[in-house]
C-alpha cells in the first residue's frame, strides 16, 4: 500500500469574522509548510491558478488530492480565548466551488471551555484529483476572533 502526504501549518494568526458563518482556513506555502512531498499544495495549482499573497487568497487553504483514495484528513486548531458560545469547523470536498459543488463532512459546534480553544479532529473519505479539499471554522461571538495556530493534514491510502 501506498501513501501520499500532505502536512499544512500555521503558526500566523488569521482573523475570523463573528456571527458563525465558515470561512476557509489559509495556509503558506513553500518552507512554511511542515511535509508536501506529493505537491498537493502548491502556489500554482492543479486549474493553472497561481496564489500570489497565501494569507489573503483562500485557494492557500486547498488541498489538491494527488491520486485517487481513501483519505484520512486530520486538522488541529488553537483559538485564542474569547466571548463564545460555540466554535465551528468541518472539511468541505471542493469549498470554493471549483469543481462540482461544496459537499461538507465531519462538521462539529462545540461550546467553549475555559481559557484557550484547542481542538484536534479526524475523519476519512474517499477523495480525488480535481477535488480539493479545505478546512473550514466559524464561531458566534460577535466580533472577529483569532486563530492562532491551525495544521491540515491529508493521508491518501492507495
């Protein structure tokens, strides 16, 4: 059996708007980023698209399946304490609607617990070439909170 890997993180802090809509979680690419040896995040992407600024473009939060599979997605992210009264997030085959439509999976609203919000999730899929895949977060405080550090990781078994 084969693997292909790839390993995002972020260790920048992203601004989330308030009112519990999702939104993309963004990546860097390059030395950034802890493995992609498989070039499943790349500034220029599978469509021909090139990311010029990461930290602004929502396609840096995609993840670009290189093979066919089943794949196990894996996701950790640290919030910075604030006025919550629940935190959001999900992964969403093809988020920015690239390919055949937003189609969300492993989607969890979880009340606060004191002080920072950290949570880690799994969850496994079939996934694609053609078919990106993201990580989505929201919350419900009434102003923009802060991510802190944020990883997305994606293990395709063939």
């Amino acid at each position: 059996m084969t693997v292909h890997v790839c390993s995002l993180i972020s260790n920048h802090t992203q601004s989330v708007p308030g009112g519990g809509g999702y939104h993309i979680l963004r990546f860097p690419f390059g030395a950034g980023e802890s493995y992609d040896e498989h070039g499943m995040h790349q500034v220029v992407q599978p469509d021909g698209y090139e990311v010029v600024d990461w930290d602004s473009d929502d396609r840096s939060g995609l993840i670009w399946p290189a093979v066919d599979g089943w794949g196990e997605l894996t996701a950790n992210i640290h919030w910075e304490d604030g006025n919550y009264s629940e935190l959001r997030d999900r992964f969403v085959r093809d988020p920015l609607d690239l390919a055949s439509g937003p189609d969300s999976t492993a989607t969890d609203h979880r009340p606060p617990s004191p002080g920072m919000q950290c949570f880690t999730k799994n969850h496994g899929i079939f996934v694609h070439p053609g078919t990106p895949l993201g990580l989505l977060v929201g919350h419900t405080d009434s102003r923009s909170r802060r991510i802190v550090h944020a990883q997305f990781k994606l293990a395709i078994h063939t």
